[in-house]
C-alpha cells in the first residue's frame, strides 16, 4: 500500500483552505459532507506544528455586495461576508497559535477562488523558505483547485490530500476532474496514511 512514506522537511508548510461555515452544511454555500474534512485537517495541523512547520489558513472575505453573488449576476448565493458568522473559522479547528490567515476576494468587483490571487501567500512561503505545499480543504473543484494551479504556477511542490477536501459538484464529476487536474500539474497524492510520523513503528 504506502510505499512512498511522505517525510515532513523544514521547507513544507500546509495549506488549509476556506474552512469557514459559509461552506460547512448547513452554511449558505454548504459543501456537501465538508464537516468530513474536519478531524482530518486537525491531524494535519497537529503533524505540522509539532514540527514546528507553517499552518497558512485562507478565508474567503467578500464584501456584501461581492459580484460573485446572484443578486449582482454572479454564480453563488451570498456567502462569506467579511465579519459575519458565516465567514469565520470552524471552531471545530483547532489552529496552531502562529497559524498565519490569508483572506482573499475582499474587493467587491473581482473574484479570487485561488489563496495566491491578490494575496501576500507566494512571498510569505518563500520568505520562510518553504518549498512544497500540502493542500485541504473546501472546496476541491474551486478554491482548492486554483490554489493549486497558482502554487505550481509559482513553482511550488505540491501535495494534495483528497480525504482532507470536499467538493461542490454542482456537475457531477466535478470534484474527481479537479483531483485528475491537479495530479496533471504535478500534484503529488497523500493520505494521512503516508505520513512517516503517523506510521507505526515496526516491531
Ligand atoms: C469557493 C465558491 C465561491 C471556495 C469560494 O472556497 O471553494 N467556492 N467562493
Ligand atoms: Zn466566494
């Protein structure tokens, strides 16, 4: 099975995306079973910053009159207004102390699926000399997606962990063609199963 045991190195950091309520079920743009990515990203998190490795959390921070919403032509409901509930955190989350947040799609004429697009992300990562990228979150066949395809753009290695992301599939398929593009770029496929820390120790 894991052949590959994935060793955490002092040039990774994780990327967890958009885990706010807004995306949760139950939230206005509810990804469906995205409360499943939860106990996963927390292990994530718990992997990393025991390690003492960069936690970056983007959020999703639209002004109320975002176009990205229907009553301005946009594709979605209103979700994720800056300062309200549905834009914050899951408090299911439990964060390391130093995570760093990186709130993105803040300007009301322009939308930003990508955690890079209009954000300090790209020179965050390469002022604390991080190399590869581990990406989760909501939703795979949008922000996780685009983020994606900037970091790679940006020259960053980049691990994605499907069993930590949930997709919208508002056509069905969506979120396996995200996955299939992303290993396209490049992207390297993990389970929490593959991480050497995780892994018994053999007797
Ligand atoms: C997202 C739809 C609209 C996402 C953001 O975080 O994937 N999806 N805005
Ligand atoms: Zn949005």
């Amino acid at each position: 099975m894991h052949m590959n045991p994935i060793q955490l190195n002092e040039t990774d950091a994780l990327l967890v995306i958009d885990m706010q309520y807004d995306f949760l079920p139950g939230g206005s743009l509810g990804v469906p079973r995205g409360d499943e990515v939860l106990a996963p990203i927390n292990s994530l998190m718990g992997l990393f910053a025991g390690r003492g490795l960069p936690v970056y959390a983007s959020r999703d921070w639209h002004p109320e009159d975002h176009c990205s919403f229907t009553a301005r032509g946009g594709p979605w409901p209103p979700h994720c207004v800056a300062d309200t509930e549905g834009a914050a955190f899951s408090k299911e989350l439990a964060f390391p102390a130093d995570m760093v947040t990186i709130s993105k799609a803040d300007s009301a004429d322009a939308d930003a699926y990508s955690a890079f697009n209009g954000t300090a992300l790209a020179d965050h990562l390469r002022q604390h000399g991080v190399t590869r990228v581990f990406v989760c979150g909501l939703a795979t066949d949008y922000c996780v997606l685009n983020t994606v395809i900037d970091a790679r753009e940006n020259g960053f290695e980049v691990v994605i962990l499907p069993e930590a992301m949930r997709a919208v599939d508002v056509a069905a398929g969506d979120g396996e063609r995200a996955i299939a593009r992303m290993a396209g770029l490049g992207a390297r496929l993990a389970e929490l199963a593959d991480f050497a820390d995780l892994r018994a120790t053999p007797a």
